[in-house]
C-alpha cells in the first residue's frame, strides 16, 4: 500500500472510531427525566408520544464495548493501513502453515502413489477417493461434479474421447492442458456450403437428414478430412472428434453443426502441471481413467 493510501486508511478508521465514541456520548442521556416533567421526543403517532428515556445501562455498555473491541483489534491484528499487528499474524503466514502441514499429512501418500501404474491405481478405491476429493475442488467447475460436462466441457465419463483415453493420454490432457481448433468455414464453403456439409455429418451419426444436401455435403466433406478422417470417425492426435457416434461436445442439433462449421470453435482446456504438481495429476488421471471402466 502507498504512504497515501496508509495514512487515508489510519486517519478515515480513526475518525470513524472517534466519531462513533462521540456520538453514543452525545445521544447517551444520564437518566430518566424527573418524575412529573414531560421530556419527550417530540414525535407523536396517532397521538401517542414517545418519551424520551436513555437507553438502558447495558445496552449503551454494548456500544462501548465494541469500540474497545475495535482498538484492542487494531492493535493486534493488520488493519490499520501497512501497520502489520503486534501479534505479527498474517492470512499468508496462515496459509502457508496450512499448506505445509497438509504436506506432512498427504506428502508420502502422493508419493507412494506416484510410483503406481495408473491402471492399478484406478483400481485402488482409496487414492480413487482420494482423486475424487481433488476433482471436486479443481475441475468440478467446468466438467460438473459427476464429470458428465457440459456443452463445451467434455463429458469425461462416457468412455469416449477427444484427445485418447488410455490412462496416459488422460494424463497428459491434464498436465499440459488440451487446445482444440476447429477452424471457421463460413467464409470458404458459403451459407449453402455449410447447410450441406452440416446435414452431411447428421446423416453420419446414423439420422435423418435431407438426401439432396446429403449428397452435396459429402462431395464437400473433404475439407474436414485431413482432421476428422475419411470416415469421419476423428482423430485424437489433433483432438478431432469422431462425427459418427452422436455424441456431442457443441451439440448435434443441425442448427448448432452449422454453427461449429461456420465459425469454428476453440475448446480450452488449461494446463495443470505447475499448478498441482505432477503427483497429484497422476492422481486425478486415475480417477478419470477409472470413471470409464466397467
Ligand atoms: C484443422 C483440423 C480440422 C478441420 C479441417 C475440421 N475440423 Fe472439425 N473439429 C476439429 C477440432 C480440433 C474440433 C474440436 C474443437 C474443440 O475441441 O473445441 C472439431 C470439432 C468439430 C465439430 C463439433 C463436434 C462436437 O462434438 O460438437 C464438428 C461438427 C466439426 N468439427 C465438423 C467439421 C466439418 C464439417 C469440417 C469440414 C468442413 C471440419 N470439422 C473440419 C478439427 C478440424
Ligand atoms: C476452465 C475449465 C476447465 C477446467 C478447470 C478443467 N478442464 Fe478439462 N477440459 C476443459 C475443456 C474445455 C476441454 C476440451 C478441450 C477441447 O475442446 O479440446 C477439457 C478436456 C479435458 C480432457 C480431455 C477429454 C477428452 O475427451 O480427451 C480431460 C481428461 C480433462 N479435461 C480433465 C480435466 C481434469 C482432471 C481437470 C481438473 C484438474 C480439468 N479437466 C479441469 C475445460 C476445463
């Protein structure tokens, strides 16, 4: 924090803090009016009056006390502007002692797993759960907490795979993060392009489709090959889908295909390898493994 923004921070708390101690003392009053005298507050509803009495004692003592609360507070803990606390606690310090003590506790197991094949590992109910726990705090919020994904975030239990889905392909998808590029083909193939080509992958997961359109679309589908194949059954070195078994990462509506023909799409997955650490991907990548296996 600058020395200007130190000073703006200490001055506005500790007018603030003076301003409430002033306040309650100029509203507190000593006692309740003399027996007899009218002190009221003036207000009047429905022809009721509100006498004005002081609050009483403990009440007023609450006030008080939360002041004093706030001194000894600011006095202890950071707050005030770059003063650190006399007691030197810090939500760094905090957390950093956290992590090293979880360190203690889960180091040696992630160690222990990290020399296990990752076939055996998914075998393993304990480090399963253990994947799990991670998946939930680090993928969930992208693939969904059962991992069946979303439209745009694959479904990572279905068995079916864009980027190959033995165990070391999974891992890697997970340590270097995945990249998929669909390029756009509006501009090349022109609306009625499109329209033809889309009908041409529907007929391909075995659906009805315009047989005229069909017809167009395969002439055309050989710019798709070099990626999806000649079949159209994909090809995971690029993290091309395979387009003949209804299933569907945008969706496999005609509409929605034409969409991903006409302006392409570019699925992100992110790396996570410096930010886990490898031995926890390996972990993960069990986990994952496992939740396609029978
Ligand atoms: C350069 C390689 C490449 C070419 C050429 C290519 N695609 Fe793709 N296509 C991909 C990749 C990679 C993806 C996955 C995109 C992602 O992960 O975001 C994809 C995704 C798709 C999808 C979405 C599938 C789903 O599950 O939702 C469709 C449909 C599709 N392509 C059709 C085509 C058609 C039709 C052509 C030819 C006009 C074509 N692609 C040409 C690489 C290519
Ligand atoms: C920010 C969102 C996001 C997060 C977080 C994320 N993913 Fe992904 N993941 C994606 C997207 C998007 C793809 C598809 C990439 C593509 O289109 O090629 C993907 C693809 C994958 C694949 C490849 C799937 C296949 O069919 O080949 C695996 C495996 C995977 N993710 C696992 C994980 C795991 C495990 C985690 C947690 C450590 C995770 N992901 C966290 C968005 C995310």
């Amino acid at each position: 924090m600058s020395a200007f923004f130190h000073w703006w921070v200490i001055v506005i708390t500790v007018i603030n803090l003076l301003g409430c101690w002033w306040l309650i003392r100029f509203s507190a009053k000593s006692g309740p009016a003399a027996a007899g005298t009218e002190d009221t507050t003036g207000h009047v509803w429905d022809g009721l009056r509100e006498y004005n009495n002081p609050l009483p004692r403990w009440w007023l003592w609450l006030f008080y006390l939360t002041l004093i609360f706030a001194v000894v507070y600011f006095i202890l803990y950071p707050g005030l502007g770059n003063f650190q606390g006399v007691l030197g606690w810090s939500q760094t310090q905090q957390y950093e002692q956290e992590m090293a003590r979880a360190e203690e506790t889960y180091g040696p197991i992630f160690a222990q797993y990290a020399n296990q094949d990752l076939a055996a590992l998914a075998a393993d109910p304990e480090a399963r759960q253990m994947g799990q726990n991670l998946f939930l705090t680090y993928c969930s919020q992208c693939h969904g907490s059962d991992a069946r994904g979303a439209p745009g975030f694959p479904n990572l239990a279905d068995g079916e795979w864009q980027w190959g889905g033995d165990p070391e392909s999974i891992k890697a998808s997970i340590l270097n993060g995945r990249n998929g590029v669909m390029p756009p083909f509006g501009a090349a193939l022109g609306e009625q392009g499109v329209k033809e080509v889309a009908a041409y992958v529907v007929s391909l997961s075995g659906r009805e489709a315009d047989p005229q359109l069909v017809a167009a679309g395969r002439e055309r589908f050989g710019l798709c090959m070099a990626c999806h194949g000649a079949d159209g059954t994909g090809n995971t070195a690029l993290g091309a889908p395979d387009l003949t078994n209804n299933i569907w990462l945008y969706g496999g509506s005609q509409g929605v295909i034409e969409k991903t023909i006409r302006e392409g799409r570019h699925g992100q997955m992110p790396a996570h390898a410096e930010f886990l650490g490898e031995e926890k991907v390996h972990v993960l990548a069990a986990y994952v493994y496992s939740l396609s296996q029978p």
